[in-house]
C-alpha cells in the first residue's frame, strides 16, 4: 500500500485527494455490486431459477412460496367504538384515540354509550 505524507499536503491538495477517492470507491463499489449480482443471477439460473422468482418483482408482491412478514399478515382489531353522528367513524380502542372520540368526550359524551354491541 502507498503511503502518503498527508501532512504535507495543502487543504485544496486533500480534497482534490477526497474527491479522486470518492470516486474510486465508489466505481468500485459499483463494480462489486454488478458482479455480486452476475453471481447470484448465474446460481439461481444453475438452480433453475431466475432471480425475479426468488425475490420478487421489485412491486412489492412476494415470490411464490413465500409469506409476507407478520406484521403485514395482521388483522386490523375489530372495532369497539362507533360515533354516532358518523356510524363510518370506528376506534378498535388501541392505541390514540381518534379526534372524533376526544370531541365526543369534549362534549360530555361517555365513552361507554359509544361502545359497539356485537
């Protein structure tokens, strides 16, 4: 490896140096990423695979086989509030609780007459 007297060098000089380095990372970064991914295309094809099948189409939908994470697959709690001005307006009673119930207790309404009976 070369060494440099950097000590010697002028501000202009090191980051004239910065920016030739910069760019030298980063076509090699680049360079590195592509046969990265010659490499991986050139196994899934030895697999009999292309790599749109193993990772997906870039549209966020799932290759075949694979399931989504857990968070993804959660169902939405079902609702134990409902406004009664606007029966479209539902609270599952986690988490913040929506404008419309902070009005409705603003108002003198309890929360309890709003509960939805299942």
């Amino acid at each position: 490896m070369a060494k440099f007297d950097l000590k010697s060098l002028s501000v202009q000089e090191l980051k004239s140096l910065q920016k030739k380095l910069d760019r030298e990372i980063a076509g090699r970064d680049k360079r590195q990423r592509k046969e990265a991914l010659n490499a991986v295309k050139e196994k899934a094809k030895e697999l009999g695979y292309s790599l749109t099948d193993l990772m997906g189409d870039g549209t966020g939908a799932q290759p075949a086989g694979i399931s989504g994470s857990p968070k993804a697959m959660r169902v939405p709690a079902p609702p134990k509030y409902r406004s009664q001005i606007d029966p479209s307006l539902t609270w599952s009673g986690r988490g913040r609780p929506p404008q419309w119930i902070k009005e409705a207790q603003e108002n003198g309404i309890d929360l309890e007459t709003l509960r939805v009976d299942y």
